[in-house]
C-alpha cells in the first residue's frame, strides 16, 4: 500500500488535471490508488484529509472541484513542486482546508433531505407556550409592584397561578406553591415569608425583619434572593386574586379584565337564584375568541362558545352547583394556550 505522502500527491495531481471528456475515472491515478479510495477498509493510519476525499468525491464533483483548486494558489503547484516539498503536512492541511470548504459549497446549495423528504421544505419554528405567553403579559407588565419582574418569572407564575386557583388550598399555601419552582431550595424562608406578605403586604415593606423592597434601586435582578421571593409573591397574590371569582346570593355579580396585545379582555359572572337558579358568564372580546365553561376536577357539564370577531359572547348553567369550583377558559386570536379563571358560586350566609 502507497504511503500518505504519496497518495495526498496522486489526488493533487487528479485534482488538477483538466477533466478527460471521455474518462469517468479520473486520470494519474494508478489502480493501487483507487482500489483504495473505494476499499471499506480503510488503513487507520491514512490522514482524516485522504479519508475524507475517498469518502466524499465522485466522478461528477471532480470537474468542478478542480475547477475551484485551479483557481487557488494550489494550481502553481506542479509535480516537480511537490517532490521537492519537504514540508508534506502543509500541503495535506492546505488541501483539507480546500476541500471542506468545498464541502461545505457543496451542502449549501444542495442541503441534505430528510428520508421522508424529496425536496427541500421550510418548516414552522415555534417556542413552546412563547406565543400564548406573550399574548397574556401584557397585563402581567402592569402588575402594581415596587419593581417589575422579568418575563421569564412573570409567565412561570402565570402559569402556575392559573393551576392553583382551581384548588381549594388556604392562601399562605397557594402563594408558596405557585413561587416555589422559582425558589425549590429555600421553603423556610417561602414559609416566612408568605406569612408577612399575607399579614400585610405593606409590612413587607416597612418591617425591619422583612426585605427591603423599597430600596431596589437595581431591580429584580439586583435583588438578593429574599427580596425576589417577596417579590414575586406579591406577584403571585395578585395574580390569584384576578383569576379567582366568587359569586353568591348576596354578591350576584363580578367582573374582571385582562389586558392584551389586542385590547382588553372582559369576564362577568352573573349569579341568579330566583325564579330559577342560573349561572351566566359573559366575555367581551377585543378579536376573535372561545370560551369554555366546565366543572372543575369532574367530568360534568362543559359548555363553549366562539366568535370570528371582535363582540360579546355568553354561556348560561342551570342549576350550578354550591361551592362547585367551575373553570373558565378564554382564548384569543393568535394565543397558543388559554387564560384560565376559576369561578366559584357560594351562599355567604351559611356558616
């Protein structure tokens, strides 16, 4: 078998020879060599450059790779050239450096195919949850805090706030779930805190033992991790409040709203005992939308609606159920995923 040195020069030779017409192989190359080039196996020791063309060229490539080596300062070199060339890893670096690139050319303009693919297709990229997440934030943005939290911390409540509102946990739990994927490492200092921040959220504050909110003049960022964890469950505290309704006898009535990329979002629960017990939400839309009303944690009644455009849609339930947590789900035009609200109705005057 032919050494490295010698086999690097018989594909320089090929490479730059003008392409025979009538040749599908290409010329200056003994048999030895290309025996070789197509043997699976390959001597170890042969260099990666070698290896490489053997693996990668053809009789098509061929013309036009030689083309571009003509035109490289590779094409001065001529046969007396490298046999006197004592340098041999400099010509194998300069070939590899001219043949990737050609590689590289080559993939370029005909990129690779899927097996299932025939030709080249674009494909839709998508985050998961990004666009359902940036269609809700803007009412996230508003929140009334000392200073705003980044999006990142912002959608991760959102989304467990929006679980944890279904359920029927005391508060001071509430607020430790939906900040504890935040902070999984700290549940001493989530359970202290969440009781100041329940206690008062002013007292967060103002109490020399709480952090310092106030003094944030470098924002969430520059905030050491206590201050973070008040911080975001003021967030959170919010948060549960917008998306937990109740309606009752007494208080017929409630109403939230939710600002968005397109306007403002507006649920109304509507709760009537007489003549006949009815539950009735309503949504006004700023776009295109649905509305789903179901029971939450059962398989019971689920009732939906959907509109083309900007309007008012209802959804009336006879008979709801007392202290039956209900779950309403709004989607709007371009949001991946739904704004949930929980919806409880209650008779306040028992107990």
């Amino acid at each position: 078998m032919k050494s490295d040195s010698e086999i690097i020069r018989s594909l320089l030779l090929w490479l730059l020879a003008e392409p025979s017409p009538t040749t599908s192989s290409p010329s200056g190359i003994d048999s030895k060599v290309r025996e070789d080039s197509r043997a699976s196996n390959i001597d170890e020791s042969q260099t990666d450059a070698s290896r490489l063309a053997r693996n990668s060229l053809n009789a098509e490539s061929a013309s036009s790779l030689s083309a571009e080596l003509a035109s490289s300062d590779m094409a001065s070199l001529r046969l007396s050239d490298i046999a006197e060339m004592g340098d041999i890893p400099a010509v194998q670096d300069r070939f590899q450096a001219l043949l990737k690139r050609r590689l590289q050319v080559e993939i370029e303009s005909r990129p690779p195919l899927f097996p299932w693919e025939t030709e080249i297709q674009e494909y839709p990229t998508e985050a998961l949850g990004l666009s359902g997440g940036t269609v809700w934030l803007k009412q996230l943005q508003n929140l009334d805090l000392p200073v705003a939290l980044p999006e990142e911390v912002l959608s991760a409540l959102l989304k467990k706030c929006q679980a944890i509102a279904q359920s029927s946990l005391k508060q001071g739990v509430k607020l430790i779930q939906a900040v504890e994927p935040l902070f999984p490492e700290q549940p001493q200092t989530l359970d202290r805190i969440a009781g100041m921040v329940l206690a008062n959220a002013g007292a967060v504050r103002s109490t020399a033992a709480a952090p310092p909110l106030a003094e944030l003049a470098g924002g969430y960022e520059a905030a050491n991790p206590q201050q973070q964890i008040a911080l975001a469950m003021l967030a959170a505290q919010e948060l549960l409040k917008t998306l937990s309704l109740t309606v009752s006898p007494q208080n017929s009535q409630r109403s939230r709203q939710w600002l968005t990329d397109q306007g403002t979002v507006q649920l109304t629960a509507t709760y009537q005992s007489e003549p006949a017990k009815e539950l009735v939400v309503q949504v006004d839309l700023p776009c295109g939308g649905e509305i789903h009303l179901a029971e939450t944690g059962t398989e019971g009644t689920e009732l939906s609606a959907q509109r083309s455009q900007v309007g008012q849609m209802a959804l009336s339930l006879s008979d709801p159920k007392l202290g039956q947590r209900y779950q309403v789900c709004i989607t709007v035009t371009d949001a991946a995923e739904p704004l949930i609200f929980s919806l409880q109705v209650v008779d306040e005057a028992v107990g």
